[in-house]
C-alpha cells in the first residue's frame, strides 16, 4: 500500500549513552577515537561533516547503573552491573525454550501411554486432557518470540524506505492472527510474513493435538479366565446300572431330543464368553443315508385266497400285495448289517419307506393300477471318531462343530473288560495319535431296540423285532411329519455325540479365554503437523542497512523453536 505523501528514510538515532562519554572521558588517550565514532554515527549524507545534535535526557542513577558495565570506585575495583531484564531477550529464549520442551513432553508422554490399556489409566483427567495441556502450554509459549520478532521488525525495517502504514500493519500481526492476516496480505514475503503464518497456524495446533489419541478395542486373554471343552475316550454308563435292559437316561433323553429336533447343543466352558480352542477328536455317534428308490425294483401281485363268502377283495386281480427288492439289501427293515451305504458294522441300519399322501381308488377301468413306488432310504448310526477344528465360542456362535469323522468298527481282538474296543477299519487314516476307543459291551444291543421302538419298525432283516421293543406312536408321528429320515437321524447322531462327550468320565481340553479391553492408541501422523509449528526448523534472515554492521539487528526463528536474537540488542529500541 503506497503512502499519498512523500517520505524520506527516519534518521538514525543516537543510541550512544552517557555512560559511553564518561568512559571515553575517563579513559586516557580515547577522547579523540570517541568523537570519531560520534561523528561518524551521527552524520548523514547531505551533512557529511555536521553532526546531528540532539538532546540526550540525563539518565537516573538507576539507569546509569544499568547501562554501566562497570562502575570505578576509590579503592581502584570496578562494580559490575546489574542485569537488564526489562532490555534482554530473556523472556523470549525462555518462551522459545519453553516450547521445545513441551514438545519433548508430549513425545515423550505418546510413547509412555501408547499400547497401554485404558483400565490402567487411573488419573482423573483423560490422556487427551493431558495432551490438550501440553500443546496449549507449548503454543502459549511459542507466540511470546514470535510477537516480540514482529514487533521487532517495525524499527528494522525502516532502514529502507517503507511506507509509515508498514508499522501500523507490523504492529496488528504482533496482536493476534487478524492482524497476521493483514499482514500477509500487505507485506511482500519476509521474515514478517514467516512470524504472521506462525501466528495463524498456531490456530490449528489443538484440533490436531486432539486426533493424536485414540481408544480402539483388541482381544486380549483374560487373566483369570477359564476356558475348556469336552471330549471322550470312551462310554461306559454311571456305575450300577445294567445297560442289559435299557439305555442310560441321559442317553434314551438324547434319542429323544434329537427326533424332535429340541436338542441343545453342549457348550464348552468359557467364563468370559469369548474363547477359541485347539484341534481335537472325540469319540462319538454318527449317521449317513443314502436314497435308493432308483435302485429298487417292484413287483405287485393280486392277494390270494378268499373268504367265507366269496372272494377276500372286491376285485381280485387288483395288484395290492407289493414287494421291493434293493440293489443289495433284503426286503427287510431293521437289523444289524455288515456294510450298508458304505458303512461297516454299523451299530444300527434300517431301511425306510416312505409312501405318498394320496389315495388310489380302484374301479373297473383301473383295477391293474400299480401302486406308484415309495421314496426308500438305507441309512445306518455307527460310532465314529469326530475331528474338530478352528473351535471358538462366543455370544454369537456358542457351539461347537465337527468338521471330519471317522468310522469306528468292533477290534478283532475280542471284547475288553466289561468294554468293547473300538478302531478305524484296517488301512483307514486315523484322526488323532490315540484312536483306540471303547464303549460298553451291552450299548450296542440296547441302542438297537431303543431305535426300532421309537422308529415304530414292522420287522428286521433277519426275522421278527426283539421282544424289548417298545413301540412309542407318538414318535411315529413325529418321524411321518418331518419326512426326512435323514435330517431327523443326523439331528439324533449329534445329540448323542454330545451326550457322550458330556458323560461322567470325559476329559477336557483346556484352552484360554480371551476378553475384549480398551487400549491407548497414539497415531503419530497427527503430530508432525504441531511439531512442525512449534518447533520446526525455519532459517531466519538478517536485515542490515549495509552501512555499519555493528547496529544491525537480526530477528532470526531458530531451528528448534521461535527464538529472537539481536547482536546489539540493548542498542535498538524495542515495542
């Protein structure tokens, strides 16, 4: 902004001071090199050898004092001066210093809280208050140098001509960051418009310093948790009871809740909700079915014989009496077959048939009709040995799943005491590194009738059903509902399984729980911007008139902070 009159450069004032005459005066042989140097300070170029005279106020004692490096006394020892507080730059290393030092703290406290749970924490004010803290300290501290450069600059400047409104606009940039606007917008780019960005980006600290901390969550494991899983080696009934007659309650429970499909899954052992367990194989119970319809043949005849009076059916060329005969199984229902749907000695096999809901209605036109061919499923439930992997357990997923199995067949070597041992068929990879199992002796013959009474079987591959047999409809009717003899078996395998790994004498995998704990968390990209404000490094530049270097004045924003630094500091006049 031009000035509208004309102007000339300011005079140079005459900073000599009384106490420099009176040790030119006192010091022999030095009068004349001291009115050199006044004259050579004070004359100008139009008067070259006129010097400018101006009145000089006498100065106090204490000012005297002040300026007086020292002072001679009568006994011949000189006092040294006091120092000058109010003409130093003290304040503004000081405030410089400062800053570096907050600086420091703050890395220093990141470092110390950073990955730390917030639990520990156990002061009343939050990390991002102790941070908020340190920043405004450091921010605080950062704009006393650079306040007292810009007000600095105002008597630097005018060793060149400027216009007057330069100092005005200096003096509002010295104020706060309205005045630091200005003076980017007047002033051309120098040491003045490096202390005005200061200003204004010393705004912009705190909301940075405050995306410095954050609170994310991790699992840890949990100090005093507990956490296992069940698994079985082997199945023997509690001590007593006579598996001769019936199954063990907590086994006929598991039949039935695994029919109506109500079965609850068994839970491992987790007291913080949140735990994963290794690998492990457990003895257990499973099930496979295989459709056969296609694969089955039909023949239907007419029944014979007749009746007391006259023929047994209406029309007795009718073909009512039906028998199917499977690819390679009798046309029976129950038993216990050596190898059905790929499965060797299965404890259980059964062959169901499932005929359609709709009735036939015989009539002259139609009395060969065939009855249309029921769905047939060969299905068995074998013991087998159940691999688990990639186990955990949470409030969202709270069971456990088998992810490979195992067919267990009877050992050659006969029975155990009062067991049977059980074993993968020979040339079969075994799941684990102990894949001997055993279970007892009368199990497999009460687990027999308990299926064929609850499945409401007519007959057995081998004969009638045993004596033991207790037929339940209610059951039946479960089972004629669901229409699916695989689900319903697959659900009753599971339930067993579970029962056994549950059983008196199971073993557990113990395992660690884990918890979910809130840690301190710095993210350092968000602190480059406050360091670099506070304490970034930033050259400063010398202003001298290029006349006489011992009173020119330097306002330098040094590498590690603000700080102002003058070579005659106490000869130039400061704001």
């Amino acid at each position: 902004m031009a000035s509208q009159y004309p102007y000339s450069p300011l005079p140079e004032l005459d900073n000599t001071t009384e106490s420099h005459r009176r040790r030119s005066q006192g010091s022999p042989g030095s009068s004349e090199a001291a009115s050199e140097y006044s004259r050579q300070a004070t004359a100008t170029p139009e008067h070259p050898s006129e010097p400018t005279k101006r009145p000089q106020p006498a100065p106090s004692a204490p000012e005297e004092l002040a300026s007086t490096s020292e002072e001679p006394k009568p006994g011949g020892t000189a006092t040294r001066r006091e120092f000058d507080w109010a003409g130093s730059w003290i304040w503004e290393v000081g405030g410089a210093t400062l800053s570096i030092v907050c600086i420091a703290l703050l890395i220093g406290f990141l470092v110390y809280v950073n990955g730390s749970p917030y639990p520990d924490w156990q002061y009343q004010a939050s990390p991002n208050t102790v941070v908020s803290i340190i920043v405004t300290i450091a921010k605080t501290a950062l704009l006393v140098p650079v306040s007292s450069c810009l007000s600095q600059l105002k008597w630097t400047q005018y060793r060149t001509p400027k216009p007057l409104y330069h100092m005005h606009v200096l003096d509002q940039a010295s104020r706060g960051p309205c005045g630091a606007l200005e003076a980017l917008w007047v002033l051309t780019p120098s040491l003045a418009t490096a202390g005005a960005i200061l200003t204004i980006l010393a705004l912009a600290v705190d909301p940075f310093a405050q995306q410095i901390l954050v609170y994310p969550s991790r699992r840890v494991v949990a100090a005093n948790g507990t956490a296992s899983v069940q698994k079985a080696q082997e199945y023997f009934p509690e001590y007593g009871y006579d598996t001769r007659a019936a199954l063990p309650e907590t086994m006929q429970a598991a039949i039935l809740n695994g029919i109506s499909e109500t079965h609850s899954p068994l839970e491992p052992a987790c007291s913080s909700g949140d735990c994963e367990y290794p690998d492990f194989v457990s003895l257990g119970i499973c099930s496979r079915c295989e459709d056969v319809t296609q694969q089955a043949d039909q023949s239907c005849a007419p029944r014979e014989g007749v009746g007391p009076n006259g023929p047994k059916h209406r029309y007795i060329d009718t073909p009512t009496n039906c028998n199917y005969t499977g690819s390679s199984s009798p046309t029976t229902y129950l038993g216990n077959h050596d190898g059905i749907v790929g499965v060797r000695r299965p404890m259980v096999a059964l062959l169901q048939l499932e005929y359609p809901r709709r009735v036939i209605t015989f009539t002259p036109e139609n009395a060969t009709e065939v009855e249309p061919m029921p769905n047939m499923a060969k299905c068995a439930l074998y013991a087998c040995e159940k691999q688990y992997t990639r186990n955990a357990f949470s409030f969202n997923h709270r069971q456990i799943q088998p992810t490979g199995s195992q067919p267990l067949v009877t050992a050659d070597s006969g029975n155990l005491v009062g067991g049977t041992a059980l074993l993968p068929p020979a040339g079969t990879a075994t799941l684990s590194d102990n894949s001997t199992y055993s279970i007892d002796s009368f199990i497999v013959s009460a687990m027999e009738a308990e299926i064929a009474g609850l499945f409401s079987f007519t007959g057995r591959f081998d004969g009638p059903l045993p004596s033991n047999v207790y037929k339940t409809p209610a059951i039946t009717v479960i089972l004629r509902e669901r229409r699916d003899i695989a689900k319903s078996l697959s659900s009753v395998a599971t339930s067993m399984t579970d029962a056994i790994r549950a059983h008196r004498r199971p073993s557990s995998v113990p395992r660690q729980a884990f918890r979910t704990a809130t840690f301190i968390h710095a993210r350092w990209p968000w602190i480059i911007f406050p360091v670099i404000t506070v304490g970034g490094p930033v050259d400063g530049s010398t202003y001298s008139d290029g006349h006489n270097e011992q009173e020119a004045a330097c306002c330098g924003l040094e590498i590690f902070g603000v700080a102002v630094a003058s070579r005659e500091a106490r000869d130039t006049p400061r704001t």
